[in-house]
C-alpha cells in the first residue's frame, strides 16, 4: 500500500475563504472541500492533499463545513473553485444528493470533480470517486460481531448510531453493510431505518462526532437500556456512545464496533472502548485525487475505477486485537502503523 507523510496542516476555513499551499506561483489550482475541518479524518485528509500539492508544483486551496450535514457551505466553496478558476475540486459531500446541481455546475464549467470518501448519489455525478467500499468495511465489523457473540447473537439487542438524517451514501453503505455482516435481512437497501429484525433497538444520528454519539447512545439506551452491540459510523461517534455507557456502568458488556481507523480510533481498539474498526486510508485518497487533478489539467485524462467496481477502492482492513474465526483482520500493532496513511 502507498503510504504518503505528513505535511503542514493548517485550520481549513468553514467558509469560502481557503487556505493555499504555495499560492501564487502555481498555474494548477485543486480545491479540497471536506465535511468538516475538525474530524481528524478530515484533518488527515488535508494533510495528503497538502503534501501531494507540494509536491507537484500545484496551489491547493482548502474548504469544510462548520459541521458534517452543512451543505449550503459546501455550495458556496465550489462556486468559489469556479470562479478561481481551479482545474479540479476534490469533494466530501455532506448531502450526497442536494450537492449534484452544484457539482453539474463545476464540471460544465471545466472542472474534474473527484469525491473523496463518500459518493455521489449517483455516482456517476463526479468524474470519479476515490474511497474505501464503505459496504464491506460495514460488513467486516459487522462479521467480526456476530462471529464474536457466537451463539448469543441470536438474542443481541443492537442499537445504530449513524451519521445525518439526510443518509448520505457512506451513512447508509456502512450502516446497511453491518446489518448484512451481522445477518440480519435488510429492507431497501439504498437507505437504513426500514429493518424489521426484533434485535433493532433503533437508529439515531450523531453528526459524525463525540458529543452526537453520546446523545445518540442515550436516547437508544431510554429505549432499551440492555442494548449489547452498538454499531457506530465512525470513531468519534464510538468515544461518545462509550461515555454514555459508561455513565450507566455499562462500557465493559457491550460489544462496540466502528469505522474509520484513524490513529486516536485505532488506540481506543487497544483500550477496549472499541471491540473493532474498519480501517480507510483518506491521506491516500486525497493524495491521489491530486494527481488525478494534474493529470486532467495536463490532458484531459480522467482516473480509472478498479476494475469490477465504480469507484477507485482505497482499500480497508478490521483492526482489532481479538481476531474472530472466518473474519480477515489485522492487530491493533498493523494498524498503529498504517492509521490513515
């Protein structure tokens, strides 16, 4: 696996005022417009762009939202790329379908817009995506957590902490991928609430972040407070769940799986806050978004999806230190020196 260091990283502006990596003696302009400029996914994320911009002579400029589900944001930043007269914008989007008339705008306009993490709904909206299968990373944790439970999985009472009320693509293929890993039938696969398995407790969203996963976790918990597997969309969302629990002396009997992999995610696993992550690489995603931008700047070539998929897979390993028969993973010590390369 390519592996990209660090470079500088600085506060990405929450509005359309972008910070440039050696702005002004560069004549190719990519924009990176992210969910948010705080979620160390996303800080990851700039860091590879960051890296891959100086590398290549190339002036980057950095947008995020003031929160994951700020879309209007979002908007304003890519019509900002445009008149800048960028060549290309790499793009997280908040609301994976609202998002597609402004995306239009910028590639009629000459742009390549590449997504980065999340896909476009559809996906063919973008010139081409660059992302872990979300799917199978929810299928890994979801396998890992039904082969761990064994025989009291049939009695699991399970409670979801997604991301936005919206479901954007990576909400609902992580969500509907751990359903499917865990066994459980799903109902319209291209969004989650519709399950009809009694071991739901429910869905709640969390915004992606520490604070939301704790109020998502405690209004699951008033449901049903024997809930004994929590799936969550990501890491920062399993810290807060882990507080709620703990707050009712229940953090040590309930099997908490994840997504996201990034370093601090990858310590909780060696805690015990998290049972299981799947791991994504977004340095790498960002990095190669930049030189796919080079590339269409220089001659029009546009990246090619891996071959029996529509996106280009950037791959995804289950981290965890308590392997499960029949589920492919890697330790916590492997993942420490992968996390988010």
């Amino acid at each position: 696996m390519k592996t990209i260091k660090t470079a500088l990283y600085g506060a990405a502006a929450a509005v359309a005022l972008g910070t440039a990596a050696q702005a002004g003696s560069h004549s190719i302009g990519v924009c990176l417009i992210t969910k948010t400029d705080t979620n160390p996914f996303f800080v990851k994320m700039k860091e590879g762009a960051t890296a891959k911009a100086e590398e290549l002579g190339m002036e980057l400029k950095a947008y995020a939202g003031r929160l994951d589900g700020d879309h209007e944001t979002q908007v304003q930043a890519i019509e900002t790329c445009i008149a800048d007269g960028a060549k290309g914008i790499l793009l997280t989007p908040s609301d994976t379908k609202a998002i597609v008339p402004a995306v239009t705008q910028a590639r009629e306009a000459g742009l390549v817009v590449i997504a980065l993490d999340t896909p476009l709904d559809p996906i063919d909206a973008a010139d081409a995506t660059f992302a872990t299968d979300n799917f199978k990373a929810g299928l890994l944790a979801g396998q890992w957590a039904l082969a761990t439970l064994g025989d009291d999985a049939a009695n699991a009472k399970i409670g979801l902490l997604d991301l936005n009320v919206s479901q954007p693509t990576v909400d609902v293929l992580r969500d509907q991928g751990f359903l499917t890993g865990f066994g459980i039938d799903l109902g319209d696969p291209n969004k989650w609430g519709d399950e009809t398995d009694p071991r739901i407790v429910g869905h709640d969203v969390t915004d992606g972040n520490e604070e939301g996963g704790r109020r998502a976790m405690e209004n699951l918990l008033a449901i049903d407070a024997g809930i004994n597997v929590v799936y969550t969309i990501n890491e920062p969302a399993a810290a807060g769940a882990y507080e709620a629990l703990k707050a009712l002396g229940r953090e040590n009997d309930v099997l908490v799986v994840s997504v996201d992999g990034g370093c601090p995610g990858v310590q909780n696993v060696a805690d015990g806050v998290i049972g299981a992550t799947s791991q994504q690489y977004p340095l790498l995603m960002a990095s190669l978004g930049v030189e796919a931008v080079k590339a269409w700047a220089e001659d029009g070539t546009k990246p090619e999806p891996t071959p029996g998929k529509d996106f280009y897979d950037t791959g995804v390993a289950l981290v965890t230190d308590r392997p499960a028969e029949g589920v492919e993973s890697i330790s916590v010590a492997e993942g420490m020196d992968l996390c988010w390369g």
